[in-house]
C-alpha cells in the first residue's frame, strides 16, 4: 500500500484520522480573494490534485507529490542496503516517525504480492490501490481549503470539513517552480496518533502494527 493509503487506514476508527485522509485526497476552495501569487498556486495544485483522483487519473494526480516521497518509497520498498536506494536515500530527511516506517515497511512485506515487489513503483502502487476501489472519493466534496500561509519554500492551509475548521493544517512544499503537497511533513503527526492509540489500547508498538496491517487488504 502508499503511504497515503496506509495512513488513511489507521485513521479510519478517528474522526481525524478520517479527514486527515480524505485532505490527502481532496480539497474545494474558499478565502480566495486577495490572495498572493503563491497562495494561489497552492490552491491551485491541491484543486488539480483533486480533480485528477476524481477523474482516475492516478499519473497525473502523482505530479502534485514531491520527489522525497517517491526516494521514501524507495527506502521502505527495497531497504537502505540496496544499490538502487544508496543514491536517492540521502535525500530522504531523517525520519521523525520510526512507528510509521515500521507500518508501511510491515504492510509492503506483507499485503504486495513478492512478484510485484522488484518492479513497483509508488504511481503503480497508488493505480493499484484505485483500480482495486480501496478509496472512496465520495466525501471528497466535504473538505475545503482555508486560509493559506506562505513562509518561504514552505506553506500550510486550513482545512475544513464539512463546513467545520479542523485543527489540522495541510503542508505545502515548493519543488523547483511547483507547489506539491508535503506529505512527509505529516508523518510526525500520524506518529502521535499511533502512540496514543497504542497507549489507549495497552499494544506495544509491534502488536499494533500487526493489528493494523492485518486489517489491511492484500495487492
């Protein structure tokens, strides 16, 4: 499963877990007016993002991903000792959240079929994912975009769900020319709710993972 997919799982007995997937999904728009050149270009590449899933077009919805979720990708499919990591692996910032990379690396080991492994990459993972209907985009309408703010190579926005703002704010990174959506930046948090989750449950962190992943679907 992608990282997206994964986290989308553990959230799914959260309410925020639920709208932290369905923002990695999806977004409206609102608070559009005066906004700045790149408050603009971020809504902008969340609404193309959007409208790709909601057409199927998983190849082109990937354009909105940064490269360090690709090379991450690499690392939890293959392992850091491979020869086909040891280059892209020094662009993967160092990892805030060891729960999550256990969760992804476990459900990549144990739900993708070994003779895909070799070859997959994430938009094959995440076409998977699509044609095998593992997502619901119906509730994607629900989630609007609010006020962006702008530091840098760096952004983050509001979101709203269902009309309600949430604590949640999605992050944006500049790459190149293009704002994509910072999905590692979110790691950390996901890593949070995992602890609590195992707290309130009494698992170790091996025992959840094993609970979660086995809830998982096979690719």
């Amino acid at each position: 499963m992608s990282p997206i997919a994964i986290i989308g799982k553990i959230m799914a007995r959260h309410r925020l877990f639920l709208i932290l997937s369905l923002v990695l999904l999806s977004t409206a728009s609102c608070a559009r007016h005066g906004e700045s050149h790149d408050q603009a270009q971020v809504r902008h590449t969340f609404e193309s993002w959007q409208n790709a899933v909601l057409e199927s077009h998983m190849d082109q919805s990937m354009t909105y991903i940064p490269q360090n979720v690709y090379d991450y990708f690499q690392v939890l499919n293959f392992g850091a000792k491979s020869p086909a990591v040891v280059s892209v692996a020094p662009s993967v910032p160092p990892r805030e959240a060891p729960g999550v990379d256990l969760l992804l690396h476990t459900a990549l080991d144990k739900k993708v079929a070994p003779a895909l492994r070799p070859t997959l990459t994430l938009p094959g993972l995440v076409q998977r994912i699509t044609d095998k209907r593992l997502f619901k985009p119906r509730d994607i309408r629900q989630i609007k975009l609010g006020y962006i703010a702008v530091n840098g190579n760096h952004a983050s926005a509001d979101i709203y769900y269902q009309g309600t703002l949430t604590a949640l704010r999605l992050p944006f990174l500049k790459e190149g020319n293009q704002w994509k959506i910072d999905i590692l930046a979110m790691l950390p948090y996901v890593e949070v709710l995992m602890r609590v989750d195992r707290a309130i449950k009494g698992e170790t962190e091996a025992q959840q993972v094993d609970r979660l992943v086995s809830d998982m679907p096979f690719l």
